[in-house]
C-alpha cells in the first residue's frame, strides 16, 4: 500500500474511533439494561445496513464458509457486548471502555499460545502494569472508588477484552476475501443479534443481568436508534472497512482513540469523577496499551507452523 492510500485508511479507521467513542455516552444516557441497548443497537442498525448494500450494488464474492465465520465473529460480539454494557452500568463510561480496550495485550498473549510468537519484553513487562492498574480501578484500596460497583464492573472490563479479542481474531478470519464492509458488518450484527436474543433467554440473573426488554418506550429507545446509526452503522463501517487494510499496529492506535475520547466525554458530559487511585490506575493501563501498540513485537518459534490451530 501506497502513502496515500495508507494515510486514507488511517484517516478513516480514525473517524471510525471518533465516532465510536460516543457509543458508551448514548447507551448510558438510555438507561436501558445492557442486554436490551446491545440487542436493539443491533435490530435497529440492520435495515440501515441493508438499505446500504442494496443502493450500493456491490458483488460479494464471499462463500457461504467464510459468512458463516462473519456470524460466528458476531456472536462472540454479543458476549463482548453483554459484558462491556455491565461494565458501563457498573463502573463508569470511561473506566469501562478502557479495560476493554485492553484486548490488544490479550490477542498479542493468544497468538503466543497459538502461534508460538513469541512476545518481546515490552509486552511481558506490561502485563504486570496492567494487572496492578485493574486492582486501582477495582477500589479495593480505596474508600472513595467511582461506579455503583467498581469490583464487579472491572471483572466484567475484562470479559469484555476476552471477547473483543476472540470477535477481532475471528472478524480477520472472515475478511479474508476483502468483502465490501458493509456485507460483512451485517453479517456480524445479525450473529451479534442472534447472540443477544439467546443470551435473554438464559437464566443470567445469578449475575446481575436482566433479560431483554421488548416495549418500545421513549426516550430509552430514540437515543438506541441515534446509538445504532452512529456507532455499528457508520462508525463499525468506517472500522470494518480499514482494519483489514492497515497493519496491525495502525489499527491498534487508530482505535484507541475510542478509550481515550470516551474517558473525556465521560468527565464533560456526564459528570464522571474517578477517584486518585483509579486515575492512576487508568493512567498505567492506558500506557501499557500504548507502548504495547507502539514497542510490542512476537518472533515467531520454529514450531509456530504446527501451532496454528485457529
């Protein structure tokens, strides 16, 4: 790829992080539980979706294998969706956007197991920063921790970077093929949706999640519409349509413009006061994450041809 066409992707993987990091703001607004603001994020970004590859006419060469991998990204979507939700609800738009976004140290970790890369000693040295800046955020030394429940909200930060690493490994496999983004990101929210829709059937109250709420009320569903246009319509499109185009490294930092963004919306516009400790402890996670994207490197092992099982 070309300059030109390198600052292009990067551009746009960036306007997609922009606009992403105004998803958490609007699902907090809504007040809806968090499996009914994923679930309808979802239903509702979908006609919009088709409309789009309807007026756009574009062949998908894709197999019926490789939209079948797009589903399966989905669903594991949904379960990144439930537990980010949660996570907002329990501690903070801010804190919980940024845990989850600690996935890129989590896929540089499974590639190790899978692939035999091995990672170099930025990476090991963060993994500790990040484990001492999860135990700041949880309050457990603080009397004066932000969020309803900040222990609660941090276990489920990091369900939520376990999942978008699974969706993120599983969505390059299904773009393989360099699909048109709009194709594959409606393919990936049906399975996010389908995914949702079995999750409220299960009985998931044990851990603090209510089912689905199906009535149609305002202003909870107005801002889920607003959510669904801006952020899995033309943000996720904006995303969908670079990582695949962009190394790794690029898309890394184009989308940890979510987090950061996030975490001074969260301040400006919804009053969120972090306490000392879990701005340090933000601080430290969000630097490990930087220099992990920026310095972090795997060396692939003589035996990482006979470990790629994914």
């Amino acid at each position: 790829m070309d300059s030109k066409e390198l600052k292009k992707s990067m551009a746009i993987a960036m306007f997609g992080g922009v606009v992403v990091s105004f998803a958490p703001i609007l699902y907090a607004i809504s007040n809806a539980n968090p499996l009914t603001g994923a679930f309808f994020r979802m239903v509702y970004a979908l006609p919009f979706l088709g409309l789009i590859i309807w007026f756009r006419g574009v062949s998908d060469s894709r197999s019926t294998n490789t939209r079948f991998i797009a589903i399966i990204a989905g669903l594991a979507f949904s379960l990144d969706f439930l537990a980010y939700h949660s996570a907002v609800d329990w501690i903070g738009t801010g804190i919980g956007t940024l845990i989850g976004n600690s996935q890129v140290i989590i896929v540089t970790l499974v590639s190790w197991w899978l692939f035999g890369e091995r990672p170099n000693l930025s990476i090991l040295i963060s993994l500790p920063i990040v484990m001492f800046g999860l135990c700041l955020i949880s309050g457990v030394w603080d009397d004066k921790a932000y969020g309803l429940h900040p222990v609660r909200g941090v276990i489920a930060g990091v369900f939520t970077a376990i999942f978008y690493s699974a969706f993120l490994i599983i969505y390059r496999f299904a773009n393989r093929e360099l699909a048109p983004a709009t194709n594959l990101q409606f393919d990936s929210t049906v399975g996010c949706a389908l995914g949702l829709l079995i999750l409220s059937f299960l009985p998931l109250q044990s851990i603090h999640v209510n089912p689905i709420n199906f009535e149609p009320t305002l202003p909870v569903h107005g801002w889920l519409l607003l959510l669904a246009i801006l952020s899995q319509v033309v943000g996720w499109l904006a995303i969908a349509h670079s990582l695949p185009r962009l190394p790794a490294a690029y898309t890394s930092f184009a989308i940890l413009l979510q987090p950061t963004l996030t975490i001074v919306w969260g301040i400006v516009l919804l009053s969120e006061s972090p306490s000392i400790q879990q701005v340090i402890g933000m601080i430290l996670i969000l630097g490990s994450i930087i220099g992990v994207t920026v310095y972090g490197s795997v060396e692939s092992s003589p035996e990482s041809d006979d470990t790629k099982v994914l």
